[in-house]
C-alpha cells in the first residue's frame, strides 16, 4: 500500500518541469502565466448544508488565494462541475460562482460537466489563470534574517466551521467569513515583488510555515503571541494562547505569508483599505522547520499543526438537508 | 428544478469572455495557449474494474484528443488527483498518467490532490495546456459547401466497452482501444491550418456532428456508408448499417471531425504514418443540424446520436474488485 505522502512524493518525481516549480507553490508558472488547480468535495471541504452559493465563491476564492500569493491578476477560470441528479443545488452553487467571478473580475472560460453516480459526492474543481506580475515568489525564496508577515486575521474560519458543526444553523461573522472568504489579491499584487517568498495559508499557519521553511532551507520561527486575531473571534473564542494556537493551526485563512528582509516594512506599501498586515516571526539558520515562541521562550509545538492534503474545512460526512 | 441542459445555457450565459468561445469549443484560447479540463468519474466513465494505469492514460488522452482538435501542442498539465482510501490504484493510475505524459511530451506541472469520503466514486481531472498554431479552428467555423472529414475509425472503443460489460475480462484490440486511446496529435497539427472547422468525436460522431452543425449554421450531411471501420471492429460487428449506426454514435472515439473547403484534399497533407482520413460528408446551406444518407438516398436519424455530458463511456455502477 502506497502512503499518501508517497503518492505526493511520486507527483514530485513525476513533475521536473521549471513551470512546475516542484509542486512546492501551489501553482504553475508558463509563458508569464500563474495557473493553479484546486478541487472540493462534498463531505470533505463543506458540509452538504452549506448554501450551495457559498460553495461556489468559496470555490473561486480558494483558487484566487492561490493566485494572490503569487502577485497574479485573474484573466481567468475553467470549472469543473459534476452533475448529481436533480440540479437545484448547482444551480445556486453557479449563483456563487458567478457572484464571486463578478466580484474579482474573473472570467469564466472553459470547463466540463460530467455526470456522478446517483448519491455520490460532489467534487467541484476550478482551474484558475493569473497574469504574473514583475516577480512570481517562490515558497522557497527565504533567506535567514528574513522577516514573516501576515496579511490578515487567523481563526475565523476555523471558528466558524466549529460553530456550524455545534450547529448547523448558526449564523455571524465568524459563518460568514467561513462561507465567503475573501482572497487578498490587492495586497498580494503589492507585495510579490518585495517578497523572498510567499505563500496562502490554507491548512494553517503552523503547517504552511512549516513548509515555506522546508522549502527555503531555513528555520521559521513564530510568535504566538503576535498571531493576529479579529475581534469578532475574540469576542467567541478569546485571545488566550490556547485560541491563538487554534487560529494558528485551524486553517481555511486566505491570509498570506511572505518573507521580507529585516529592514522592509512592508506595512508601508500601499495596501487596500483595511488590510491587516503583522510581524509574525523570523528565518533563522538552522535545520528547515518550524519553532514556537511566546512571551520570547521557545514552547512546544502542537501534535497538529494543521490540514494535510488541501483539507482546508474538514467536516464530516453529514446527511443531505 | 433545473434541467441539464438549463445548467449548460446558464454557463454559457456567464462564459461571456471571448477566451470561452462560447463554451463551444471543449477549449479556451488565451494568451496563444489552449486550454482545456476534463474530468472523468468512476462508474461513469470508467468501470471500478478497469485497470487504474489505463484510467489514468485515458484522462491524459481525453484532454490530449481536445488539444488536437485545435492542432495545439502540449505544453503542460495539472492534474486533480482524489484519494479515497488506500492509494494501490492510485499509484498505478500514476503510473498511467506518467506514460501517457511521456508518450506525448505533456509535461506534468501542478494540480492539487484531495481527499474523499471512504468509499465515495473517483473524480480524476486534468487540465491541458497546449500552445496554439497559426491558427486555432473554431466548432463553427464551417461553410455550406465544406467537406467533411474524418482522422480515425470509430466504434473500436464502444465495441470494446460493450465487450467488457458482457464479460470484464474480456481482452483483444477493441477493449485496448477503450483503454489506450490515442489522441490524434499529429494529424491534428497538420489539418488545423487549413481546416475552416474541427472537433474531436467523443461523444459520437453524429451527435458531435450536429453540434458543429449547429455551430456553424449549416446542415450536416453524414453518409452512413463512409463512416470509417477498422478490420478488427468489422471482425466482431460486421459492417451492417446496424453496425456502422453503432459506430457513429458509441462515441468514445477520440477521432477528430473536420470541415474543409471542397476542393481541398486533407489526405494529401503530410499525415503521421497509418492515420485513415475518410471523406465523411458535408455541409449544405439549411436549418443549423444533421442529415443522415446512405446509398445516396436520406435515412432516419437513430433515436440516440451519442452521448450527452461528456459521458464517454457511460458504465454500470460495479462493486469494486
């Protein structure tokens, strides 16, 4: 029996194309062109509740995360969409698509429908083509002595998915931003070219940032403590270091995470309104990996750091409503 | 409740970008790239018992065959991978993907690989990245006084599925055929600058017919007697006008349709040595659809011309091995 992370080793060894970048960016880079791929599936990535137009947007904005990180501007999108029996649901669900394609200025290219057998979940997946701006950072581009910033809050989602699965009819911010998540594409397009690396996190902060270290051959270390946390999660949850470690290992963010040297604020480049953005940790020399800190002492790190696999809303199998 | 075909007017709607061509054409054009994505699901497309190597050869060379249509070149893939388990097909469905990729100097460059609930249908996607000729060929680029023209044989793949439902170990040239298709790369690059139309049949040529009929506001004029056999399909079907009905609208067929001025001759270009190229018919000024003729004489359309929603081999749902 093959292991998941032989499979992902095997995609490596299959992949040696430079616009295939390793596998390690989520993305595809040719002809000037950032091209990512990211599917979905009912049961697994949302709840068979979820009002199917949420899926739709959330479908898109998975991929435009993707497409930020990269400092790409969307030109456009195939989808992939399955039939399952009575249309209703994909109907809505194209509501979403286009709602959210609307909103990012996204065209909706190409795609295919294909029947699923009767009953099966759906899987949904977009193909998403960005133009690549000055530079495309790699999640490998870090060096020791860099500077880690987030841009955006963590927890939210992760919070808001543990409220739907208390209740399925829950409702506030934290749902919100759970169902319609909003990718920074005007902030990833200022800072990729200032960037070292960068990267979405979608699985988690602690797993994402363990891997841009891996890939950049450094050690990352994180504060704890300098997580950024909305208020309307610590209105829920609080912003004790047991939440922080929540939002930092809960996943479903659509924040981004770039390496910058030391002496480059990049707080001071002209970010959409409202934007935040936070000095979250460091690259040190040292064996490619992650270290926890708070209160400036070195503490352990979680058995979990996050979703493996592009799980970014882990949910289980529930009953159609 | 909304029909398929509202799902498919709706898509269209929205594919307003002129990349999508109106969703005609299997393809996107972008930036000098051709674009496609198809998807195939287990029990749909294929059988749980199929080979997983020749699953995976499939996927490649069903997004290949749309390449060809528009005498693209392979640049670069992304591959959707689901894991529902244990990974033993999974990485024989590599194995599939890499030959078919090598086979055809596809290169593999991103994707993303998610889970499944347990037990839940496969739903394998590929999106194909081609670099587009000096020109791309429109579905609805067909005059009235074109000649049609057909690159392949068709109804190996159906005869071979049909075997294969009788008796799944059923072995022999046809059941290959269904297995390892073989997009028409070669001959699709030479046709494409001279073609005013082409388009791969996958779906069964007279229901692909009727749509580059429609597309190109021409009657489509099939003579069922021409419709292009090989020995080995003629050996266990024969070539009765049963037999030939059968062939034209299994679908499955990986042939590539196209409609060229009449006095043009496509069989004289430098073709990929063995390629059949048949005469097939034409295109008459008239209501935008399909004529059938056989024996110089008009004969009623079968009730079914091929298969809708991309389902190239439809297949019974069968227990897993």
């Amino acid at each position: 029996m093959a292991g998941e992370r032989d499979i992902l080793k095997r995609l490596r060894r299959i992949a040696t194309h430079p616009a295939a970048r390793d596998l390690l960016d989520d993305v595809a880079v040719l002809d000037g062109l950032v091209i990512t791929h990211d599917s979905i599936a009912e049961g697994i990535h949302f709840f068979p509740f979820d009002p199917p137009a949420s899926v739709g947007w959330k479908l898109v904005a998975v991929n435009l995360s993707d497409l930020a990180a990269k400092g790409a501007t969307p030109v456009g999108a195939l989808l992939s969409l399955t039939l399952a029996g009575e249309n209703e649901w994909e109907s809505h669900f194209l509501n979403g698509i286009e709602a959210a394609c609307e909103s990012y200025g996204l065209p909706l290219i190409g795609g295919d429908t294909i029947a699923l057998p009767t009953g099966a979940p759906r899987v949904l997946g977009l193909t998403a083509i960005g133009r690549a701006g000055e530079s495309v950072p790699h999640r490998g581009g870090a060096k020791a002595g860099d500077a880690l910033w987030l841009v955006g809050t963590l927890g939210d989602s992760a919070a808001g998915l543990a409220q739907l699965r208390d209740d399925r009819n829950a409702t506030g911010h934290l749902v919100d931003i759970y169902r319609r998540p909003v990718p920074q594409l005007g902030a990833g397009h200022s800072l990729a070219p200032h960037a070292h690396a960068m990267m979405d996190v979608s699985d988690g902060l602690l797993l994402d940032t363990l891997r841009l270290g891996e890939a950049s051959r450094c050690t990352a270390v994180i504060d704890l403590d300098r997580v950024p946390l909305s208020s309307e999660f610590i209105a829920v949850r609080g912003g004790s270091p047991e939440a922080r470690l929540f939002a930092a290992t809960g996943g479903d963010d659509y924040a981004l995470l770039g390496a910058f040297a030391p002496e480059f604020d990049p707080s001071t480049l002209n970010l959409p309104k409202g934007t935040t953005i936070t000095a979250v940790g460091s690259l040190e020399m040292g064996d490619p990996g992650i270290r926890l800190v708070s209160d400036g002492r070195p503490i352990e790190l979680p058995e979990t750091l996050g979703h493996e696999h592009r799980q970014p809303a882990p949910a289980p199998v529930a009953d159609r409503p």
